[in-house]
C-alpha cells in the first residue's frame, strides 16, 4: 500500500524538474544575500549580479516556472538601489521585519485603545511624534533631566508645525459640514480689495 506522500509525488513528478531548477536559484540567491563573511558590498552586488544574469540567460530550463523567474528578476532590479546598503552601514538590519512587527505592535495597541480598524485621526495628525514618542519609551525610560534638556526652539517648531496640520483638517471638515457657507465665506475674502480704500 502506497502512502499519501508517495502518492502525492507521484502524480506530480512531472512538476518537479522545473522547481528544482527554479528552487536551486532561489536558493542561491538568498545564499548571497545572506552572507555572513567579510566580503565588500560591490562582491555581493557582483555575485547577485551574476545569478540574475545566468537566470535571464537559462530561463527555459525553469519550464513552466520561466514566468517566475522573470518576476524574481524584474522584483530583485526593482529594489536594487536599496539592496545592498545593510552590508555597508554596520548593525543595519537585513530586513525590515522587526521595524513592521513594532508597527504592527503599535496597531494593535492603537486599535485595542480606541477599537477602530484604520489608523485614527490622531495617528494621521500626529504620528510622526506618537510614533517616535512610543519607540523611544520602549527602548528606555526617559527621565526628566532628559526631556529638560530639550532644545526649546525645535519643540516649538514642531508643535506649530503640527497645529498647522490639525487646522487644515479642521478647514476639510468644515467643508463636508456646510460647503455653500464654506465656499460663500471664501468667496467674501477673495472679493475684499487688498488694500483698504
């Protein structure tokens, strides 16, 4: 008696060539990518360089996964101005996975708090400061000697900054609100004579 898996790679044997060869340079790919040895950015950029262009050359041996190959090629050229900048910068991540868990973190916490499924009117107005705010309160406590130190000017700034940011909304909502009061006021001030008479 054949069991399940036998059974499964026998009635796909013929799909298997093409995702071996598919696979194997896929798996080279992340080879390189993944090197943990000395080697110079331009290196790595050369070997992955190289992979690419022997896919493009031999993509008929991946049969029916030639498609694919070409979507892994036309994807890899598309981020490759950023590609290779985390063997260059020491401690850079080589993904951006821990930085999308810590926003997601944030989203659930966010939408536990307020129990909306889309970012809240506060997040959009100021999230570039609750956003900064809750990662570096993570990392540490802030002690008030610290937030004393603050340059005073740069605060400012940033809080008429984003008061600009939350009259403009309020404008917006005062249009959906009444837009024939609104547009009628608007028309009054663009009628006033600049100067006075």
């Amino acid at each position: 008696m054949q069991t399940l898996i036998d059974q499964g790679l026998a009635a796909t044997a013929d799909l298997w060539p093409d995702i071996r060869v598919a696979f194997g340079w896929v798996h080279e790919a992340a080879h390189v990518l993944g090197t943990t040895d000395a080697t110079t950015p331009a290196t790595i950029q050369d070997r992955l360089g190289g992979l690419l262009d022997t896919m493009v050359q031999h993509r008929d041996q991946a049969g029916d996964l030639a498609e694919a190959v070409d979507h892994f090629v036309k994807v890899t050229h598309s981020y490759w101005s950023g590609l290779f900048h985390c063997y260059a910068v020491p401690d850079l991540p080589r993904t951006n996975n821990d930085l999308e868990q810590w926003f997601g973190s944030h989203r659930y916490h966010e939408r536990r708090a307020t129990g909306r499924k889309g970012a809240s009117p506060a997040m959009v107005l100021r999230g570039a400061v609750r956003l900064l705010a809750a990662a570096a309160t993570r990392e540490r406590p802030i002690t008030v000697a610290e937030l004393a130190a603050a340059n005073r000017d740069d605060w400012q700034r940033l809080r008429h900054k984003l008061d600009q940011r939350r009259q403009q909304r309020r404008q917006r909502s005062r249009f959906r609100r009444n837009p024939k009061e609104y547009l009628n006021r608007l028309e009054a001030q663009l009628l006033q004579p600049a100067l006075p008479s």
